[in-house]
C-alpha cells in the first residue's frame, strides 16, 4: 500500500532544523549525527526535505499508526 494521500505530504522546515537537524535536541540529536554524516545540515534543509518526500510517495507503507489529537 502506497502513503495516503501521498500528494498532500508536507514537512515543515521548523521540523528539520529543530529536530532532524539539531545536535541539541534530546530525543534529535543521534538522527542529526546520522543525516549531517550523510551531507545534510541548515544550508540544505530543502534537498532534505525533498529526499524524505521522495521516499514517502515511492515506498510502500509498512505500518498505519492512527493519531488522534485531542
């Protein structure tokens, strides 16, 4: 099954430099070692970006978690 509504996908900037990106964040900071590694940091964040999206709408999904915001 491919992501619903694939087309519809966004990433929010704010999202990668302040989580993927960052060396600060508790819970980031192990996933920006790993995407800054691979040649991603704040000068770039639009490839990032694209990268991600790209292998959302090309992969088939593996696990559908439903989130409710209350």
């Amino acid at each position: 099954m491919k992501l619903p509504y694939q087309r519809n996908s966004i990433i929010k900037s704010e999202k990668l430099a302040n989580y993927l990106l960052s060396l600060t964040h508790q819970e980031g900071k192990s996933k920006a070692k790993f995407f800054r590694r691979i040649g991603y940091n704040e000068s770039n964040i639009t490839e990032l970006e694209q990268a991600l999206l790209k292998i959302g709408k090309s992969n088939a999904v593996k696990v559908v978690v439903k989130y409710h915001t209350s």
